[in-house]
C-alpha cells in the first residue's frame, strides 16, 4: 500500500502543479499565447505522462473521484478508498503550496483566483452554478468512461495514457470557459485554500459533481460489462 500512495502522491502533484501551474503562469504572460488549448494540453500531459510513469504502481487514478467511479465500478477494494483520497489531497495541497512559493516570486504577484474553480461570479465565462454542476458531471463521467474502457478487458492497454491524456484535454477544453475545470476534488481543493473566501465556499460543488460524476459511470460500465458477458 505505500507503494501505492507513494505513486498517487506523485501523480497528483505533478498534476495540480503542472496543470495550475500552466494556467497561473499563462494569466501572469498572456503574450506567451498558452490559452485554454494550453492549459487543457497541460493537464492532459500530466496525466498522460505520471500514468506511463507511476500508473502500473497504483492504477493511476490521482483524483478521489476516479478512485471512487473504480471502485463504483467493481474494479477496486473499498478497503483502499480512503488511503487514495487522503494521499490525493495531501499530494494537491502540497503542490498547490509549493506553487504558490514559484510564482509569487514575480514582481507584482496577486493571488487572486490562484486558478482555482469556481461559478458565478468567480467563473472564467460567469456560468451559473447549475451550468458548473452539469458541466462538471458531464465531463467527469465521460472521462472515467474513457479510463475504465481502455484498461478494461478487451481495452488497448498500451495506449491507454494516451488515450486518457487526450480524454482530460478535450473535456478541460469545454469546462475550463465555464468553471476553470476541474474533474478532480483534490485539484480543487489544492489551490482553493490558497485563493480562500468565496472560492472555498464554493469548493463543495466541485466535490460533489465530479464524484456523481465517476460514480455514474462506474455504475454504467458495470451494467455494460454485466450485459456483454
């Protein structure tokens, strides 16, 4: 088991560091060009390349609501559930803290939103909290759909970090305009006890969508699998 949440711990750093990371830094030069495309490759990057890296260690989930949508799935011990979560969200808020320490050293710096998620007032594109909880369940569901297809029997196992990257790419590209994206609970929660006030207040719904989310199509996949066999 530390094995394992020693690889989760370094998947979801790399994730919050390298995905937020992009996004602080994007805003702070907005002539590099990076962008929504950037910051949506970013992340995907960071998945694709920590699952290669680690993923054989732990699965690969770096996100409590993927862990939850496997084992919604059948395909993970409940045993092991809270180990992963609290070693994803120790891994993000670490990360989250030592990029603060990065790029607070520039002239200027201001926290702000410190990219993290949020709707209403503090969404990129102002989009309701219904819009966010949508979104949110939406993309979440149709990633932990991608993930449990291409690891599964039958799945294309060596081109399945590829396939997961690409995953997270596309659905930040749609989510990122309506509310910074997140698909991750830990990922949420890292950089919203930077940024504070509202952005904590509103740390919940970015709990709760991405987990309905995971568990949805843990529970779908499991029927289909049910049903091919």
């Amino acid at each position: 088991m530390l094995r394992k949440m020693g690889a989760e711990l370094l998947g979801t750093f790399l994730l919050v560091f390298g995905g937020c990371g992009s996004a602080l830094i994007s805003a702070a030069f907005p002539h590099l060009g990076i962008g929504f495309a950037g910051v949506s490759l970013a992340f995907g990057l960071t998945v694709l390349t920590m699952i290669y890296a680690v993923g054989y260690i732990s699965g690969g989930h770096f996100n409590p609501a993927i862990t939850l949508g496997f084992w919604a799935s059948g395909r993970f011990s409940a045993k092991d559930i809270l180990p992963y979560i609290i070693t994803q969200v120790i891994a993000a808020i670490a990360a989250s803290g030592l990029l603060y320490l990065v790029v607070s050293g520039a002239p200027g710096f201001v926290v702000g939103g410190f990219a993290s998620n949020g709707y209403g007032h503090l969404s990129p594109g102002h989009y309701s909290l219904l819009a966010a909880m949508v979104c949110e369940i939406i993309c979440t569901f149709f990633f932990l759909t991608v993930i449990l297809g291409v690891t599964g029997p039958g799945g294309q196992s060596a081109f399945a970090g590829v396939a997961i990257g690409l995953a997270l790419t596309l659905l930040n590209l749609v989510s990122i305009p309506v509310d910074n994206a997140s698909l991750n609970p830990a990922r949420s929660t890292g950089p919203a006890l930077i940024a504070g006030g509202d952005y904590l207040h509103q740390l919940w719904l970015f709990w709760v969508a991405p987990i309905v989310g995971a568990v949805l199509a843990g529970v779908v996949y499991r029927l289909l699998k049910a049903k091919a066999d």
